[in-house]
C-alpha cells in the first residue's frame, strides 16, 4: 500500500468514477433506496422530539436553505440535514447493509438533499452517482471493521458517505476530498451509550454527522486545512472508532464490489437485530396455527443470537419502556409478531408498549449468546418455541426478510413508501406520493433534484399531534 494513508484510495474513487462506470444493478439499487428513504423520512416527522430537533435547530442554524420533510420548516442546510437525518432514523426503518452495520443511506440521502436544495441545479443523474459513491464510501467502511461497535456506525461511517456525496457534486479532486474526510473526522460523534440506553439521542447523532457532513464540505471549500490520516493515523478513524480492521482486502474491492447492492430493506419498524427474530416467529405462527391463540399458549421461546444481536437487541422487558428502548428490545417485539404476525408502527403507540399481554408473552423471551465468532454478524439465529399444549419447533433464519438474497417485492417496496407517507405529521396526499414514486423512477432525466422536496412539504393545517418530552 503507498505511504499516503488509505482515504486517498476512496477519494480518487469517489472523483474519478462517472455515471456510465456504474453497473445498472448499482443504479437500480440507488433510486430504490432513494426512494425507501424519503418515505422513511417522511413518515418519521411523526416520531418524538421531531419539533423540538427542529426549533433547536432555528436557534443554532437560522436560515431558509433546505426544508425538513413534511413539516417545511425553512432552516440552513445544515440545520434541515439534522432534522431530516433523526427523522429517518428515528422509527428504526431505514435500511441498512448488514455487513458493515450501518443505515446506509441516511446520513448520505438527508444532508446530499439539503446541500443540493441550497445548491439549486443538481441534476438526477449526478446525483444518483454521487449517492452510489457515498453508500460504497460507507459500507467499505463498516465492512473493513473487525471490531465490536464502539461508536455508532450509521452516524460515523454514514458522515464520510455524506462528504463523499456531497464532495463529488461539488466537483472536488481527490486531494479536496481528502481535506472534507480531514474535517468530517474533527466532528465525528455518536456514542453507543444512545443505544445502550435506548435513548432517543441514538437518532439525533445520525443528524449531527448529516449537519456535520455539510459543515465538513463548506470548510473545505473555504480553504481549511485538515488532518491527511484520516483512516490510518495513529488517531484516525480505524484507531480512535473502530479498532481491529481489515482495511487491505477492501481496498481491493472499490469499484469491483458495489456495496449499494448488498443494502437490506427493512421491512419492520423495529431493529434490524430483531428481525431474525421476528422472522421465526412469524413461521411459528403459520406452523403451529397460533392466530388467536393468545400469548398464553406459548410456554417459552428462546432465540440463539449471535454476540451482536444480544448487544443490540438483548434488553430486558420494562413496565416503563418508552418508543426508543421498546424499538431495540427483541422480547417485546417477537411477542408482538408472534401476537399479531407483524411488527408495525402501532406496536410502538403509548398504549401498545403497556400492554400486558404483551409485555407478559415478551418475558417469556429468553436470549442467548450462541458464540458467533464474527462480532458484527447479525446471523445466523436458532430460535425455539414450547407450546403449553407440548408441541415445539425450531426455526433456523440465515438469510433475513428484506435481504437481497431474500427480498421485499416492488409492491411491498412501494406499499412500505405509501404507508410511511401516510404517517407523516403532515400526511403527504396521495398524488405527491405517486409523483415522488414516478421522479425517482426516472432519477437521472431530473433537471434538479431538489425539487423532489417539493412534494414531501405538504401544506400546512393537516399536522398530527406528535410526541415530545
């Protein structure tokens, strides 16, 4: 490898790389997980602490540059890219590439949009490059990392994706970039406490890295100078965030492997750690004809987790859990499939997280450590059931639902979109939700991408009540 650190290997990808270098798979991947995300988003503006991000951000960074999706607020682009950050977070939605552990297009999507609603003029094709280049950014990334999480991933990996976007939509050369990975690594944040805690500040940090992103890009035009080791010095990112890593066999994968094809839709609010989970029992369901059995039918059922699902997901059933710790607590959600056979935004409500059926069958959950050497695999996961009548069964699940070995079909692609639109605080009608369908399905011809906002800031005096402190 040359004396120059590793980030100059992403850089000169990131500027050399045209439209036509992408395969139509790659291309076809963005504009789905373009759209996956601006649903999430919307629907997110529903989700606690949405207005006060958003009144905390008119203090910090005043301006009319970039909207935040559906509830319109005017804000700098920086500013608009937090909110719209948490927001797509905030539901625990959003997709992700399993591998490298991170919520690939949230950080990238939420601050690339709001630079080039600033910006004005960015074309779709241009800019369906430039995600595709940020998402590889990204994941390349989280895939080199052999360590437990330390930090959050999707906030700190998500934020040089974003510089990459937003770095090659401004035309920097490969020693410009290099400077914005210098400043974005000066900012980078996001505790696993957060998560831990089930906090709802695990979100915000995936905004502060999309603000950051912005301000990372906007310093490297001034002419800041930043750090040049960004990934391999003794205090880069591999050293201060991740640890053990193997950087070297990734290297040798840009522009061969194109991780944007690799991205899982999530096809439940909840997790992605307990989707596995939620997968089995959905079987269990249809194998031992639970429907409108009721919780008191099961016995007990114990999932075998790989290390990371535990850490992630393996939280104990409280009486007070609120949205956030209820979202990342597999107990609570595999009873909620295996009481209804899905997993969705009203099993998150104030009254459903206290119900006490459901709260009961959920510490029936046992989780277990199965051993799993790889610390950041999310499967494979074993689960077991007992019934009191004394049956059982045993579901293996290698391959999650959502997965692109596994995947959702367009129809349930776009139903996911039209229902996340349907829940913003501010609804987004149903014509703007097809006219966003229809200009994403035609990215590259869109004269400015910025538009496509447009239509996910409806009106004012349709807002839902959403939930604060």
């Amino acid at each position: 490898m040359s004396a120059r650190d590793a980030i100059w290997r992403f850089a000169e990808h990131v500027a050399a790389t045209d439209y036509d270098d992408l395969p139509e798979s790659a291309a076809a991947a963005t504009r789905t997980f373009l759209l996956d995300t601006l649903g999430v988003g919307a629907g997110g503006s529903a989700g606690p602490w949405t207005r006060e991000l958003v009144e905390t951000q008119r203090l910090s960074s005043p301006g009319a540059q970039a909207r935040v999706w559906s509830h319109g607020a005017r804000l700098s682009a920086a500013g608009a890219a937090a909110c719209n950050a948490y927001q797509t977070h905030n539901a625990e939605f959003d997709c992700v590439h399993e591998g490298a552990v991170v919520h690939t297009f949230t950080v990238p999507v939420a601050a690339a949009l709001a630079w080039a609603e600033r910006e004005g003029g960015i074309g779709g094709r241009d800019f369906l490059t430039a995600l595709a280049l940020g998402v590889d950014v990204a994941c390349h990334l989280g895939v080199a990392s052999k360590s437990p999480l330390r930090f959050f991933r999707p906030a700190t990996a998500g934020a040089f994706g974003a510089a990459a976007t937003i770095g090659r939509l401004a035309g920097f050369d490969p020693a410009t970039l290099v400077n914005a990975f210098g400043c974005v690594l000066g900012q980078l944040s996001g505790t696993m406490q957060a998560h831990t805690e089930g906090s709802p500040l695990l979100g915000m940090q995936v905004g502060f890295n999309a603000r950051n992103a912005i301000v990372a890009c906007d310093l490297t035009a001034s002419g800041l100078p930043a750090p040049e080791g960004v990934l391999e010095g003794p205090f880069g990112y591999f050293s201060l965030f991740e640890g053990e890593h193997a950087l070297g066999a990734v290297l040798d994968q840009i522009g061969e492997v194109w991780r944007v094809t690799e991205v899982s839709h999530k096809p439940f609010p909840s997790g992605r750690a307990t989707h596995a989970v939620v997968d089995a029992c959905r079987g269990f369901r249809e194998r031992l004809d639970l429907d409108g059995g009721g919780g008191d039918a099961v016995e007990q059922v114990t999932a075998r987790v790989p290390p990371l699902v535990h850490h992630l997901v393996g939280r104990p059933v409280t009486d007070d859990m609120d949205v956030n710790y209820a979202r990342l607590c597999c107990r609570y959600v595999a009873a909620c499939a295996l009481l209804r056979g899905r997993v969705g935004q009203e099993d998150f409500l104030p009254d459903a997280i206290r119900d006490s059926d459901t709260l009961a069958l959920a510490r029936r959950v046992d989780m277990v450590i199965d051993g799993n050497p790889d610390p950041n695999a999310l499967v494979p996961v074993t689960v077991e059931i007992a019934i009191r009548d004394g049956r059982s069964a045993t579901e293996r699940v290698e391959v999650m639902y959502g997965h692109p070995e596994r995947p959702m079909t367009r129809a349930a692609q776009l139903d996911k979109f039209r229902r996340n639109c349907e829940a913003a605080a501010r609804p987004i009608p149903r014509a703007a939700a097809e006219r966003i369908i229809a200009a994403v399905a035609r990215l590259e011809s869109l004269p400015d991408v910025g538009a496509l906002v447009d239509d996910l800031v409806p009106e004012p005096g349709s807002e839902r009540d959403t939930p604060g402190a």
